[in-house]
C-alpha cells in the first residue's frame, strides 16, 4: 500500500532505505524519547527494517521530490489496541524535518485509511513524560487523553518511565474530518 498527502509518500520500508534510515535514526535526540535506542549502524538500522519496519502497516515518510525515507509511522497492534477494530499510531521523523508539520500530514492520512479503509473503531496513541513534540502531534490531530501509566519498563533503554496514553475514535475523527 501506498498513501500520499501533498507533500509525501507513505510506502513500504525496503533494505535499500538502510543508509537514509541510519542517519536520522542513529541521533540521540530521535529515538530514546520514542522508546528505543540509536541505531548503531547502517547494518542495525537494515535489520530494524527487516525485523520491525517490514510489519504490516508499517511506513516510510518519504518526502515527494525524494521518495528517500525521513521518517516512519506505522498502525500496530499492541498493548493498546488488542481488539481487531484498533490500533495504535507511532511515528517518527529526522530531526533535519522537525517543525515543518509533516508527522501530523503523515497521520492524518494514516488516521483516514484507518477509519475509511481498515473499518478501526478506535486508535490509541501515547508518548513518555517529557516528550511534549508527540504530544502536540497528538493534541493537533484530535486525540483525547485517555489514561496515566506508570512504571513502564523500557527493557532497550533499561529505564523506567511514565506513559501517557490517548484516544482517537471513529467519532471524534469524523467529527473533526466531517463536523
């Protein structure tokens, strides 16, 4: 599948994109806010690719002119989202393209061709304690606070944190989209 919005492309990872992954996803200021650590490697980064990024509705965030990855975002079964009708959001995106409104693009397509095309009824979104640039992405798309968790275990960054967590339902979306 591939979506499209004015300014990018969402398509599938491929072990090609490995090199335009590394180097937004080996900076510190990317990944451990998200949860996981710096890509050590190109070869890290190529076995992300085929061992997490090559799941099911799961996209690169690839500028138009380039169609080379800056970025992912991706629908996941989870934790949250255990029932067939939902799925958790998550995205990222290379510090370089921070502030230029291109993860909540990306999602608002993504959130479109869950609620139009897969049927969702719900779909969850979180972030850590401190992370306020996902929780305005959030806050910009609509979703509504849903629930606090504490003492999630981060067993990749060995550390401890605070979870918020966030719902988007077929309602609120088409209240947003349509209303």
């Amino acid at each position: 599948m591939i979506l499209k919005t004015d300014r990018l492309i969402l398509r599938p990872w491929c072990e090609d994109d490995a090199e335009e992954l590394y180097k937004y996803a080996k900076d510190p200021d990317v990944g451990p806010p998200a949860g996981w650590p710096p890509h050590a490697s190109v070869e890290n980064s190529r076995d992300i690719i085929r061992n997490v990024l090559s799941d099911k509705e799961t996209y690169a965030v690839c500028l138009k002119e380039s169609c080379k990855p800056i970025g992912s975002i991706g629908l996941h079964h989870n934790d949250l989202a255990e029932k067939d009708d939902e799925y958790e959001l998550g995205y990222w995106i290379g510090k370089p393209f921070w502030g230029q409104g291109l993860i909540p693009e990306a999602s608002r397509e993504i959130l479109r061709y869950a609620f139009e095309d897969l049927g969702m009824n719900r779909i969850w979104c979180g972030y850590y304690d401190g992370n306020i640039k996902s929780r305005r992405v959030q806050e910009k798309l609509g979703f509504v606070y849903h629930h606090t968790t504490e003492g999630i275990e981060l067993k990749l960054l060995n550390e401890v944190r605070t979870g918020h967590v966030m719902l988007m339902t077929r309602e609120t979306w088409k209240g947003d989209f349509y209303g």
